[in-house]
C-alpha cells in the first residue's frame, strides 16, 4: 500500500514518488486524489452546486462537473484557507496537477492505451465513456483502479489541470460523453479558462512546500 491520507472532506489522497515514463518525469513526489472531486466535496467547501447531473440519492457521489478552470482556482483557494494542518508530518498546498503529474499517476508504471489494457474492448472494465455511461457521469470509485489505487482516471468527467497551451489549459481522461480513443492515459483536450463543461471537473493534488 502506497502512504496516503483522507481530508476533511472524505477525499483520499495517495503519493506519487518521483520517477519516469517514457517520456514522462516527475521529479517532485505529491500526493493525489484517488478519485476525481466529487459534488458533496465540492459544495461542502463552496456552499453550492454547479454539476448539471444532480438527480438520484447519490449524485452527491459523482464528480463535480460544470466547472471552469476559474472556478477550480477559487475553491483550491478555499481549500488552502480551511485546511492547514500537516499530513504525514508535512506542510503542503492544495492545487491542480500537472498534466504530465497526472498522466505519470494514471499510467502507475503502465505503457498500454489504458492503465490496464491495450484493448478497446475492456475499456469498460475502468471507464465510464460515451458507449457505457447512459449519457451521464457516474458515481466515482466503480471501475477498476489502476495500480497506485486510482479509480476514474479514463473517462467520467476529463479533469482540468495547471498545464497550458497558449490561452488554454489542459483536460486529462476524457469523459461520459467521449468515445475510446478520448480516454486513453495520453490523449488531452483544451479548455479556455471560462469554460463550465458536464464533462469537465477535477482531481486534487496536495504538494509538500
């Protein structure tokens, strides 16, 4: 079991020890979030709802979705406001991640399309995407983790990141709505910083500073 801790707000988060992928290199360990942020940890720190997908007892369980890169901000600031306390003996941030830190995490050492096959034919075995999702997100933590104890890396809502390409950021993941080639561990979209998308939500990395 790779160290990890729970947060106030029931989000669990593992660590990422420096290391390399291929081209991926991560020189600074963080920890991140096991599952994409959900909407009860979403409003328990902004008091509010954006998602669009709010019908059914547990909805609160699916990700946090209809949310700009804007929005993220406010809340990791929130975050850094309410949470100050160490973990694991540490001081660290709240933030988003990279978008080469969050497909270092996916990957957890994997080279296939998926963290877990090659095959688009087991896709489902992970991932909620436009063939299996009814047109909606999902509950988080169904499908299989990958190796590290991540769940909803591929497909469910694309999670923004701090990467950018020129007046746009970084989604990882894909989404409910996107077919499989979307929701491989390399594959990335762009997103102004204003947008609010049903496919777009987050995933929380806390860094030691």
């Amino acid at each position: 079991m790779r160290p990890s801790f729970n947060n106030d707000n029931g989000g669990t988060f593992v660590l990422i020890e420096p290391g390399s992928n291929g081209d991926l290199i991560v020189k600074e360990p963080f920890f991140i979030g096991a599952r994409p942020v959900t909407q009860v940890e979403w409003t328990a720190v902004m008091g509010s709802n954006p998602s669009k997908f709010q019908e059914g007892w547990s909805a609160g369980l699916r990700p946090v979705e209809s949310i700009s890169w804007l929005d993220c901000q406010q809340f990791i600031s929130k975050l850094n406001e309410l949470e100050t306390e160490q973990r694991l003996g540490l001081s660290g941030l709240w933030r988003l991640p990279t978008a080469v830190e969050w497909e270092f995490a996916c990957r957890a050492g994997s080279t296939t399309r998926w963290y877990h096959s090659d095959r688009d034919n087991e896709l489902d075995e992970v991932a909620w995407h436009g063939g299996n999702s009814g047109a909606t997100t999902r509950e988080v933590g169904q499908k299989k983790e990958n190796q590290w104890g991540l769940f909803d890396c591929h497909g469910n809502v694309a999670e923004w990141t701090d990467s950018e390409k020129g007046d746009r950021r970084i989604t990882k993941g894909g989404s409910w709505l996107m077919e499989s080639e979307s929701t491989t561990s390399s594959a990335f979209g762009l997103s102004k910083l204003d947008k609010r998308s049903d496919g777009i939500g987050l995933r929380l990395v806390w860094a030691p500073v």
